[in-house]
C-alpha cells in the first residue's frame, strides 16, 4: 500500500498510525483530525496532515481508519465508503443505533471491504479459549461471569480525566461503550445475547453524568447465563472471564494472558504467555484486513456483530435501573 490514512489525533489514533509505518514504512500515512482542525503541533508518524474529509478522498487512500470519537464514525466512514475507499471503524461501530443501522445499510450498497475495531478478537489467549470452547472442553455451557474495571483517571494521565471521551456523553462516553469490547468477545464466543437485567451506576468520586458502573445479566440462545461487571472506578484493573460447563471451569484472565481448566482433576494451565505484546493484536487486526482487501473478500460479520452491540447497548441504556453509589 502506498497511501494509507487515519482520523482522529487520540491515543488510539496514534497507536494505529505507528502499526501502518511498521507495516508499510514506505507508504504515506495521512491524519485527519475528527473535527478538521490543523494541529499546531507535529503528528508523530503522519507524512501529511489534511482538514477535510473530501481533500482525504481526492488523495485515494487504499486504506482508511476511523478512530474519530463514536458520535463523528458514521459522517466519516459514510463518506469513504460511498467511494468504496475500504474502512476500518475503531470501536464501537456508532454511539446510537440509528448511526450503526444506516452505516450497515450503506455497506451493502456498495463494494468497499469495511470492518470494526474489536481487537480482542486477535488477542492470543481470546483465539485459543474460542477453540476450546468449539471443541466442548468444558461440555455444555451453563454460565458465563465476565468483569473489567479500571480507574479511569489513569487512563490518560497526560490529559484530565473529565476531559476524555469516556467522559463525556457528547462524545460517546460511558462504560458501556468505552468497555464493549466484553459484549462484542460474548457475542463471538456464545452468540447473539439477550438482555434480562441491567443496573447502571454512577458515583460520587467521578461525578461523571456518565455510567461509571454497568452490571448485566444476558442469555444467549442455548440458555447460558451471562453476567457482566464493567466499571471505571477500580484501581487495579481487572479483565477476566469465566466458563462454567456441564464437565469443568474455563478461567481467562485476559491481562495475563493466561487460560485454566478446573475440573474434578483439578487445576491445569492450559495457555499462558504473560510476555505476549499487546499491540500485537492491533497489528494482527490491520494485517488481517488488508490480506482481505487484497484478496477481494468482504465479509460484514463483524460490522453485523458490531451493529448488534450498538442496538444491546441501547436496549441496556432504556431498561436499565439508574443509581448513584454514595
């Protein structure tokens, strides 16, 4: 690929722009800021910096992502794919289900390869506990416990947490849409998932007007219960998840990288690699799609799945029970 771009001048933003260098050091990578503005400053890894979506098209990028905040994906990825330029859409796909809807609908009225950002699907440990549970190592599942947290004000510390936007409703804030990535890895694993309960909180501490807290229970269509904890109040972060089954336990610690068996023999490690980098699997993602978009293949599965997140989120966000946490 020789021109490549990417919206938006966040963290994401800049993590994608290094990855497109390493991958294609010789290409030209151009930034967009979400809103069109010239930055001051320098954009690290970014040859060209442009203001407009229509001064991005007339540069014909083979490939474009979109890692403007959620509420600017659909003005922006709308544009590209309608010239059929391929899209990457940083998650989630949209901030409210009308967006998501029409963003699908314009995808397949045209021919351009568009996928979103869920990178946990390319995370070692996420591909190896997908083939064990294919295989039935665990038997039948019957429950599903997933948690994530961390403290929001260390998320970005060279910028006020109020300021970010997880933040913000404006901008597509709330842990609900911040932390889908736990829908959308549910969703690959069990399925399509349905709602049965949700409480959303908020708290004194952040004062967001936000959820900081969200707490779901969700079936899938076999019958498994899902329960999932997100928040953006605890001070060591958490990821995990745990499979109960008909013959054993499945424990995915997803910061560790690690995945154990617990069954009447006992505990065994079944993956582990703690060292494992990361970024890998936004590299992973990217190398993915390109490999799609040069072989000619578009699949909208995950932009299906993605969809779905967005219309569950919505769903959770009308029927939930609201409170504060004093």
């Amino acid at each position: 690929m020789k021109t490549i771009a990417v919206i938006g001048l966040g963290n994401i933003a800049k993590r994608h722009r290094q990855n497109l260098k390493f991958i294609y050091p010789d290409a030209k990578v151009i930034a967009l800021s979400a809103s069109g503005r010239i930055a001051d400053e320098e954009i690290e890894f970014a040859d060209l910096q442009l203001s407009s979506i229509e001064m991005l098209i007339d540069s014909q990028p083979e490939l474009v992502i979109v890692a403007s905040p959620s509420p600017f994906h659909e003005a922006h990825a709308s544009a590209l794919i309608q010239h059929d330029i391929p899209v990457l859409i940083e998650k989630p796909l949209a901030s409210e289900p009308e967006s998501a809807d029409r963003i699908l609908g314009l995808t397949q009225q045209h021919s351009g390869q568009v996928i979103v950002g869920y990178c946990l699907r390319y995370l070692s440990s996420a591909i190896e506990v997908k083939r064990l549970l294919s295989h039935n190592v665990i038997g039948d599942i019957y429950n599903c416990q997933a948690s994530v947290g961390q403290y929001l004000p260390d998320w970005r510390p060279n910028k006020h947490y109020t300021h970010s936007v997880s933040a913000n409703r404006s901008l597509g804030g709330g842990a609900l849409l911040e932390l889908s990535h736990e829908l959308d890895y549910l969703h690959w694993l069990l399925g399509p998932l349905t709602l049965s309960y949700a409480q959303l909180r908020s708290t004194k501490e952040l004062a967001l007007d936000v959820e900081e807290i969200a707490d779901l229970v969700l079936t899938n269509d076999t019958g498994c219960v899902c329960s999932l904890h997100m928040d953006f109040v605890q001070k060591q972060a958490q990821r995990e998840c745990t499979f109960i089954g008909s013959t054993g336990r499945l424990h995915w610690d997803l910061l560790t990288n690690t995945i154990t068996l617990h069954n009447h023999e006992g505990a065994q490690v079944l993956y582990s690699v703690p060292q494992w980098d990361k970024n890998q699997m936004y590299i992973n993602m990217v190398t993915d799609f390109i490999n799609n978009i040069q072989r000619g293949e578009c699949t909208t599965a995950s932009l299906e799945d993605a969809c779905h997140t967005v219309n569950l989120i919505a769903q959770i966000k009308q029927q939930a029970t609201w409170g504060v946490t004093q």
